[in-house]
C-alpha cells in the first residue's frame, strides 16, 4: 500500500515538470569529443560518436559546428587555453624556449591522439595568435636573425608533435608486444640491434647500448637542445658580423 496521497482535484491537471535538460554548447560538444578521442582514438572520433556521447541526435550537433573539420580545430584551440607564456627575456631566451617545449609536450600527452589533431591544427586563429606572437618574441629577443626566427616556431612546433605522435605510437606497441613496461620494451630493442650480423650493420651495433639508454623525457631534452644550439649558432654568427663591422646577408637584415 502506498503513502503517497491522492493529487487534489486542481492539482491532477498541473503538468508535472521533466527532467532538466542541459543546454547543448560548443563547450560541451568539445568535452564529449575530448572524451571520445580518449576512449576510443583518433581513427573512430566522429560526428555521430560525439553525439552518442551527449546522448543526442546528429543533427543537433550541426547547430553549433559545422561539421569534422570544425570540432577537430575547436579541439585544437582548446589546447592553448591556459597556456600563458612569460614575457621575452633575452638573458633566458634558450630557457624559455626549453620550458616552451616541454610545456607543449605535456599538453599533447594529457590526451591520447591529440599529436594528431595537432599536426593538422593551424595555429593562425583569434584564440592562439597571441601565442604564436609571444614565442616570436622569445626568438627575436634572443637575438635571431629575423628569417631563423619566423621559421624557428614552425620547426620546435613540428618537433614536439611529432616527438608526442611517436610516443603514442610506440605505447601502442609496447602493449601489442606484451611488454610490461618501457625498460622491458627498451631492453628487447638493445638486444635486437646488438645481435645483428657486425659487418652488415657496424655502426647499429655499436650503438645499441646508447641508442634506447635514456628515458623519453631525457631524449625530448636532448633533442631540444640540440635544436637550440642549431639557433644559437645563428645568433654568434650575427654577433660576429656586427662586431666586424660586415654587413649581414641580404635576407637577414632587418
């Protein structure tokens, strides 16, 4: 027998009220996509999974974005929000850019697949063009010729998504392998390249001890520097032409 009590006569026809429903945003839309690419992977991310995961109709979707190529860019844009960049300091311009990369990378690594998404992000947009300006700054502040600065970006850029691309890919084999973990997966590796024939491949097999001895953090570091001390050297040889008084080349004078 039930407690509740009969409805009174004027109250039956109120209409009772349904659940609330949440309104449907590009935030939300941006969300239910970032949890899809977790989940699933850049090869299965899709309008109609999207949906599913909000629990709507395709075609509500279409309301706030136009369609694939527009959610991929909104996602793309969502990595740089909160990513503020400190004002240009030539005393610390190879720090900055060093702390520019690995902050790059860790936002790459919070979600799986979006090196993907990044490499075919254009970053000229309202939202990341104050960024793309303030890592130029870093460059020219350092003292690079301005030619090496505007391409200096695309080229650290180019680096940590494809730095972030390998890592996921080389995870998904590790799993596929049955390696437990990177040190497992690191040693089968050495011990490929040290047991091949010396006279064939001399140089892997001299190498096979340093070639998987660091730790992904390590080799990142490692890559950076070397791209830093690449742009360095532009900066010495400026310096060297000023104070020799010759005048630079033609594409680097300012």
């Amino acid at each position: 027998m039930s407690d509740e009590l009969p409805a009174l006569p004027w109250e039956r026809s109120r209409r009772r009220p349904g659940p609330t429903r949440i309104p449907l945003t590009r935030d939300r839309i941006v969300d239910a996509a970032y949890a899809v690419l977790d989940r699933e992977g850049y090869e299965k991310l899709g309008m109609r999974q999207v949906a599913a995961e909000l629990g709507v109709a395709v075609s509500a979707l279409y309301s706030h974005v136009s369609g694939k190529d527009e959610l991929l860019e909104l996602m793309y844009v969502r990595m740089f929000e909160g990513w503020s960049l400190p004002e240009p300091d030539p005393e610390r311009w190879q720090e900055q850019v060093k702390d520019y990369a690995r902050a790059g990378r860790a936002r790459l690594r919070e979600h799986r697949d979006l090196a993907r998404i990044s490499m075919g992000g254009v970053p000229f947009k309202p939202e990341t063009l104050p960024h793309v300006d303030k890592i130029l700054g870093v460059f020219r502040a350092g003292g690079l010729p301005d030619r090496v600065a505007g391409a200096a970006g695309d080229m650290i850029s180019t680096f940590i998504d494809g730095f972030a691309l390998e890592e996921s890919m080389w995870e998904s084999r590790r799993l596929e392998s049955g390696e437990n973990t990177w040190g497992e997966m690191r040693e089968t590796l050495e011990r490929y390249f040290k047991d091949l024939p010396p006279d064939r491949f001399p140089n892997l097999v001299a190498l096979s001890g340093s070639m998987f001895d660091s730790s992904n953090d390590d080799r990142f570091d490692l890559g950076i520097e070397i791209i830093i001390r690449g742009l360095a050297s532009f900066v010495e040889e400026a310096e060297a032409g000023e104070s020799s008084g010759r005048p630079a080349p033609e594409d680097e004078r300012s």
